[in-house]
C-alpha cells in the first residue's frame, strides 16, 4: 500500500492533536486515500522534554533541525505548527521549492505571504492547505471555496477569535473581570502565546483576510483589515445594551461587499440578541455567511483547541495524500488564481456607515441634551433612541443613545465636538450596530 510521509514542525497543543489523530483513524485514512499517512519526522524547539505520545511507538524521528525535514526526500507533506510570520514564512518556502506540498495552521503566515507561497505553489506544481488557519476544525475554507463555489458573497462576517469571545461571553454573563477571564482562556489553551494578537483583534484579522481573499478572488492582506480590539469595553456598556437595548457584545470579523468596494474590519459591536451570531459563546467560533445562491449559512464549531484545530490540519493532509496517490497533486491549485488586478478597493473605516451606540457622560442641567443633539445633527447624526441612566457621581448622568445610519467620519466629529462641551466630564465614547447583518 502506498505510504505518504509526512514531517510536522511545532509540537506544542496543536501538533500533539495531529499525532494523537494520526494514532487511531489508520482505517479512515486507508478508505479515503487508499493508502497510509506516516509521520516520520517530528521537529520541536526542545527535544528532551516529556511528551504526550509515545515515541518509540510511533517510530518518527525527532529532531530540532527543519532541514530534517525540508532536505529530506521521502517526505511528501510539510506539516507546520508553529506559528507567526519568520521562520515559519521561510520554512514553508523552502518546502514548496523544494517540491514539498505544505499543510499550515498559520493564519499570521498566510494573510501577510498567499501571493509568495502561491506563486511557488504554481511553479513548483505542489499544494498548500489551510484549513486550519480559520476557525480549527470548523470547515470554512472548503465550505467557501468548494462548497459554495459558484455564489457571489454580499458579506462573510464571523466570530473569528474563541479567546475574545470567551472573554466577553463572562464578562456578559458571569460579570467577570477582563483580566481574570483572559487567564482563564489562556490556561484552557485558546489564546496565541502573545495574547495581544487576541485581544487587539488582530488574530481575527488575519483570519478575515484569508476568507476574504476566497469570497472575493482577490489578495487581501493584514494590511488591508482594520482592527480594533476588546480592551477598552466597559462592562457597564455591554450589560446596559443587553438590558435595555436587547444589544449582544461580538468582536465581528467583517467582510462586507458596498457600492465602492470591500469593508474588512474587526472590532467590537452590538448585534440584536435573536441573531444567530449572538448565540455564539465561550470558545466557540462562527463564519456567517451571505451568499447569493445558497442564502445565509453559518458554520459553527469550536474555533480553537488541541482536537478541534487537529481536525482541520488532518483534514488538509488527507486531501493532498488522496491527491498526491491519485497523481492529481499539484495539477490544480486548491485555491483558484487570484486576480489582483481586480477592481476591488478597501473601504477606508471613517467611509463606512452603521448605526451607533453613543454614551456620553455629562452633567446633569439644563439644555445640555439641546447641546448634544444640536452638534449631532449638525454632523448627519440622526438619533434612533435616547436613554439617561442614574447620575452615579458627582451630578454626572450617563447619557446613552442609538442613531440611524451615519457615517463613521461624522460620528467622530460630532464626538469630539461633544467631549470640548463644558458639561462633558469624561471622554464619551462610540460603538457599532450591525442589524443589518
Ligand atoms: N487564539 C486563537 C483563538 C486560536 O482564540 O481563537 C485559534 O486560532
């Protein structure tokens, strides 16, 4: 029976997952591929540490040296684990030009180098998987690129980040702090090693970019994505909107097609709490989808985590062992070709239009609301709803309202504008209503 042989670099949560996979579904992979995977090579940072899986059982060889794998001959799939942009960007080089086909978790990697690794895909006649990169286990990448190949895509929009939604997910509902829920989430294994990368919204980005570039054949890039993060949300905010306004707190991954191009944003927002995506919780993750043929469709799952995030590289390298043993490997590329001549620009964030949740924080006397909504409207700010909470301190009232539609840019303006008023005691402060999604 042909044996496929595969070399895997980074054995932290996610490769132990791989070879903990790879031990028990010997038959699936027989009736799929018509033949075997086989780890040969395994390579980590430190070797002489104690492991989850037994060595000498699963007869690979461990190293601390990539080359291992990316000179050695035999092995047909490059399996990398590890992370960030260098050296992972040159070791998944090394391994498409040297004929290797490649299988990546690295969401960072892709959404920085697609157009480097797929030109050497091209030339080389070899594949590069991801399914991994988006979501773990939940599939994503196939379902928006063959499952739903012939639809045009209004909006891709998803909870791209288990940690962030974790961590709002307590805050909402267990009222627990900020900082002790990122602890919780980084002990339970599904924050990056730099957890910034989680809560400044920028993992989400990453992984926006790369659906992005699939709905829309296009390259797009980290540098293309707007991010804002979680860490400036006040718990007062998302526990009133839930009350008063029935407002759920998301970080949303946007990729939203206008007249003038493609929205690709990451930040926090309001969504109406009987929307799908509200029911999102905890760790769990989901790609929202607004496709022309097929409707919405939501693919939901665990989107981090050693098993979930297992299934989706094992998946990836399934795929290449059935095509490299049919001898189709390389013949055609998993992604189409991207056409980056195409006419499709990013919306600048200060050009898009939402509706807000504004807060102020003003004193409580006389005219103040006339003030408020004289600068709003004399910025295009039209007002949906006005709420005043209790004064808790010093005559201070928080002042909370919604508007219509406006643009990005005018809210700024009139926020500003507001924050110079003499009543104004502390900076006040926006955020997004998506209804419309
Ligand atoms: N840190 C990521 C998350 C892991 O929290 O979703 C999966 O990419």
């Amino acid at each position: 029976m042909k044996q496929i042989k595969i070399g895997i670099i980074g054995l932290g949560t996610v490769g132990d997952g791989v070879i903990k996979m790879f031990e028990n579904i010997q038959e699936i992979v027989r009736e799929k591929t018509g033949g075997e995977i086989v780890i040969k090579t395994l390579v980590d940072r430190v070797i002489d540490k104690e492991r989850d899986f037994d060595l000498a059982k699963l007869g690979a060889k461990l190293s601390d040296n990539v080359d291992d794998i990316l000179d050695d001959p035999e092995i047909n799939i490059f399996v990398e684990l590890i992370g960030g942009y260098e050296p992972a960007h040159s070791m998944i080089l090394k391994a498409l030009n040297n004929g290797k086909h490649v299988v990546t978790a690295n969401k960072a990697v892709l959404a920085k180098y697609w157009d480097e690794f797929n030109e050497a895909c091209v030339r080389n006649n070899v594949l590069c998987y991801f399914e991994a990169s988006v979501g773990a286990g939940i599939p994503a990448i196939q379902g928006i690129n063959e499952g739903l190949a012939g639809n045009r895509f209004n909006l891709i929009c998803g909870i791209l980040n288990g940690t962030t939604n974790f961590i709002l997910t307590k805050m909402l509902k267990d009222n627990m702090d900020y900082d002790e829920a990122l602890i919780l989430a980084q002990k339970l294994g599904f924050a990056e090693s730099d957890p910034t990368y989680d809560v400044k919204g920028i993992d989400a980005a990453h992984k926006i970019a790369i659906l992005a570039s699939l709905a829309y054949g296009k390259t797009f890039t980290i540098d293309d994505v707007y991010a804002e993060g979680i860490d400036e949300i006040h718990l007062d905010d998302v526990i009133f909107a839930k009350k008063e306004l029935g407002l759920i707190i998301k970080l949303l991954a946007i990729a939203k097609k206008n007249e003038w191009g493609v929205e690709l944003r990451v930040h926090p927002v309001f969504i109406p709490e009987e929307h799908l995506l509200a029911a999102v919780d905890s760790e769990y993750s989901a790609v929202y989808v607004d496709a022309d043929a097929a409707g919405n469709i939501m693919f939901y799952g665990k989107g981090a985590g050693k098993m979930p995030a297992a299934s989706g590289v094992v998946s990836d390298v399934i795929y290449i062992a059935k095509n490299i043993i049919n001898g189709t490997a390389g013949k055609n590329q998993f992604v189409a070709n991207y056409d980056n001549s195409k006419n499709i620009q990013v919306v600048d964030i200060n050009e898009i239009k939402s509706k807000y949740y504004l807060r102020f924080n003003v004193l409580d006397e006389v005219g103040v609301l006339a003030e408020i909504t004289d600068i709003l409207a004399k910025n295009n700010v039209s007002v949906a709803t006005c709420l005043q909470k209790d004064v808790h301190k010093e005559n201070i009232m928080p002042l909370i309202m919604t508007t219509h539609k406006a643009q990005e840019a005018d809210i700024k303006k009139a926020i500003n504008a507001i924050n110079g008023l003499k009543s104004s005691k502390e900076s006040s402060l926006f955020m997004r209503i998506e209804n419309e999604i």
